[in-house]
C-alpha cells in the first residue's frame, strides 16, 4: 500500500456563526411557529390554513485523498419557512415566503418571523380577485432575486461540465461565442457570505470561487468538479458537490446570479406598455440537451400603460433558455438572491440564485386570458 503525506489546507469561511441552533431550546423554536401562525392569521379573515416549518443543520466536512489533500469545513445552515391557503369565491389560492441563510439562531435578529408570515399571507389573500394570466408572448419583467431561478435551470444546468461532456448541453462547444443579449453576464459563486449555497470548500476539498460563466452575452467556461477538470488538464472551479458522504461527488452550482445592471427598476416598469411583472417564480423543470424550459409563476401582476394592476392567477411561463437570453433587453441596480433546494440525479443540495430586475422582450405565458 502507498502511503501518502497529507498537506492540511487552510480555509476561509464564508459565515461566521454567533449562535449555533443546537444551543438554542426547542420551546424557541417552536415559539418562532406560533409567531408567524399569528401573524399570518391576523392578515385576513379569509386565511383558512397556515403551515411553517423550521429547520437547521450543522456539517462537519473533513476532505482527504490521495493527492496529499487533508482540508476541513463546518457548515451550519438556518431556514424557516410559511405557507398560507385563503378561502374565498374563486376557490384556494396559495401564498409561500422563506427565510433561509448559511447562518446561526441570528437569522432571527436579521428577520422577522412575523414579516414573512404576514408576505405570504398576502400573497395568498390577493390572488382570490386575480384576474387569469394571459395566454401567449408577452413582454416579462421579473422582480428582483426571484428570478434568477431562471438561470439556474434554463442555462445553469446546462453549463455543468457533465453534460458539456456528453453533449446533452444546448451550450456544448460553443465557449467564445455569444450565446445572450450583451446585457447577461452570468456567475456561480460559493464565497458570498452568508448565502444559502456558500462554503468554504466544496466536496471534493476545493476552494469555493467566483465562476464567470458568461460575460457581456459570451459563454466563458464551464462549471467543473474535480474528475471532469482532471480529464481536461485544469483545475476544478470549486463546484464538486454531493449531498452527504453517503453520496459521489458530481458537478452542481452553488449560487448562481446575473450581475445587476444599471437601469433603474421602477423605470424598467413604466418602459413597459403591456406585459406581465413576475414578483415571485416557482419551480421548474428543463431539458438540458435543447434548454427548453417551464417555471411556475406564483406571484404575478398584470402590466399596463407601464403601471403594476391586477394581480394574476398562477400560471407557467414556457420558453427556451438560450432564446430567453438572448431577449434580456432591461438590467436594474436592485440585486437581490433567494434560497432554493437543486434536485440532480436523486441529490438534493442548497443553492441561491439572484438577479435584478430584469426585463425579457417576450416569453410565452401559459394563461386562460388572450394577450
């Protein structure tokens, strides 16, 4: 057997931890409940349901491997969660808003419990008068972070060097061409602190960096975990991530975000004749190999005369991410990110995604009402 020195790495954290939530009591934890099921509650008569869920989580990671490579990390992670269901004449209508940092207890010094019970409850209260969504192309402007769920998985996905090596990616071979509206510049980065996809080190041991994946509507590079970048002769991007030790490594994002523009956002609107303003985005679902894509709009507002008016029943918004990024024509100033949970080959891990607000020329919305 050959025995190999190991070389202890030293790391930068992206957190620094003030209460760990093992030192906090469960009668706090469940006080946080019973505050957002008040608050939520106290919104309207019509909320007839209220869920919230809290969760936190502590990994200690220690990486060695036959490279010499001996390096540790110690990840804590905070989230809580509300969902409202009001009752009224146009049946159930849903309302959800997360709180959720790579941070102790202290994401409750930074949030209140209370705000997000009361954002959900809203959002639920004001779709029982929605109007139905339109139904074909129509100019889109998406509030800032709820979209860049977008990126991820229109083009996020389909930038991972595991599909670029089967060719099962709408971006396979096409580095140095412009592949987004000049507008676009695309990153996934593991060191902002804080946020809900960050880390010291990936799972494979490598330091988490700053990945510019395209610039000014150029593809740039990859995504790359350590086996693909191996068989390359490069280096891993910092983007070897798993779900637990029980699982193997694979290519995943970590934050992944537009870079905000200089636009401002309520000008972005009232540059809008007609369309549909998109406050929050829900989940989707992509087909890496052609990009084409579809998202649920959960909370949506008509455009009119440049102005926000009628909120909007749910609907889909169906398209195709390299189409998509080629019709980006409005960046605002106002960055924003969210958390979300990113779903590969039966793994699940934490990611943020995060934008400006944004506006695209057309996307097809999937409604009842005509355009």
């Amino acid at each position: 057997m050959r025995e190999v020195a190991l070389t202890r790495q030293s790391t930068v954290a992206t957190s620094v931890i003030e209460t760990f939530p093992e030192d906090v009591s469960k009668a706090d934890k469940v006080a946080l409940l019973r505050r957002a099921d008040e608050a939520a509650r106290s919104s309207g008569g019509a909320i007839a349901q209220v869920s919230a869920g809290y969760g936190d989580s502590r990994r200690r990671i220690l990486v060695a491997n036959s490279d010499g490579l001996l390096v540790e990390d110690d990840q804590v992670r905070t989230r809580f969660s509300v969902m409202c269901v009001a009752s009224g004449d146009t049946g159930l209508q849903t309302g959800y808003e997360s709180l959720a940092l790579t941070v102790g207890f202290e994401l409750f010094e930074r949030y209140g419990v209370e705000e997000a019970a009361q954002i959900a409850a809203g959002r639920a209260l004001s779709k029982l008068a929605a109007r139905p969504a339109p139904s074909g192309i129509v100019p889109i402007v998406i509030k800032s972070g709820t979209g860049g769920i977008l990126f991820h998985e229109a083009c996020g996905h389909g930038l991972e060097a595991d599909h670029i090596a089967k060719d099962a990616s709408a971006y396979a071979g096409k580095v140095g061409q412009l592949v987004a509206s000049p507008l676009v510049t695309l990153v996934d980065d593991g060191t902002p602190a804080d946020q809900w996809g960050s880390a010291a080190i990936d799972d494979e041991g490598r330091p988490s960096q700053r990945n510019v994946l395209i610039e000014d509507g150029v593809l740039t590079d990859y995504m790359w975990d350590h086996l693909r970048a191996r068989k390359e002769g490069r280096n891993s991007s910092g983007n070897g991530r798993r779900q637990s030790y029980q699982h193997l490594p694979m290519v995943r994002m970590t934050n992944t975000y537009l870079v905000a523009g200089k636009e401002d956002p309520d000008e972005i609107v009232a540059q809008t004749p007609y369309g549909v303003y998109v406050a929050k985005l829900g989940g989707g679902q992509v087909n890496t190999a052609t990009g084409d894509f579809v998202f649920g709009m959960t909370e949506a507002f008509l455009i009119e005369n440049g102005r926000i008016t009628a909120p909007l029943r749910d609907a889909n918004l169906i398209g195709n991410g390299p189409d998509v990024l080629t019709k980006v024509d409005a960046v605002a100033n106002d960055f924003d990110m969210c958390p979300g949970t990113c779903g590969k080959d039966g793994q699940s891990v934490p990611v943020g995604c995060g934008q400006a607000t944004m506006r695209v020329s057309g996307i097809t919305v999937g409604g009842t009402a005509g355009a």
